[in-house]
C-alpha cells in the first residue's frame, strides 16, 4: 500500500543515514520499525485514565497525615522515618 505520512526532518535524516550505513532501504526500516510498534502496543491494555489505583489499607500513616500528599511524595525515605519517630515520641 502507497501512503504519504510527513516526518520530523532530523528523524527522516537520521533514518536515512543509518539506513545507508547498514545498507538497508527505507522502506524495510520503517516496516520493522512499524511491526515492533504494532507488537508492543498489540502486549500493552491502553492506558485507563478511570483505572482504580487505590490500595488496601487504613489510609496515610498517622505521622504523615497532617502533611499534604505533595510533600509526602517528595520526602526521602529518611525524612518519613524523621517524621515517624517524632510522632511515636507523642
């Protein structure tokens, strides 16, 4: 099948480089290129944007729950450890 796609200039330089250099034509590169695509999207379920993330389990731990959730994400594992032994000293 004949199609017409456009392509990032750079992409399509370096595609073309390479291709000489490995003595390969375009369109075998883009086929491979396309079949390896096809394969991993064909192994992955689309992306779920309602998908349930949640866990099991009571909630934040005590000693974090009067941060808010971004500080907790960005916190080393030693600042949660901080964090709990000041709260067990309550």
């Amino acid at each position: 099948m004949k199609t017409t796609v456009e392509i990032e200039d750079q992409l399509f330089a370096d595609l073309k480089a390479e291709c000489a250099r490995h003595g390969m034509s375009l369109k075998s590169a883009l086929e491979k290129a396309l079949h390896a695509q096809l394969r991993e999207m064909k192994a992955n379920k689309p992306w779920d944007p309602h998908a349930d993330f949640s866990v099991d389990g009571g909630g934040v731990h005590p000693w974090l729950a009067h941060l808010d959730m971004n500080t907790v994400i960005n916190m080393s594992d030693e600042e949660v450890e901080e964090a709990k032994r000041a709260w067990s000293g309550h």
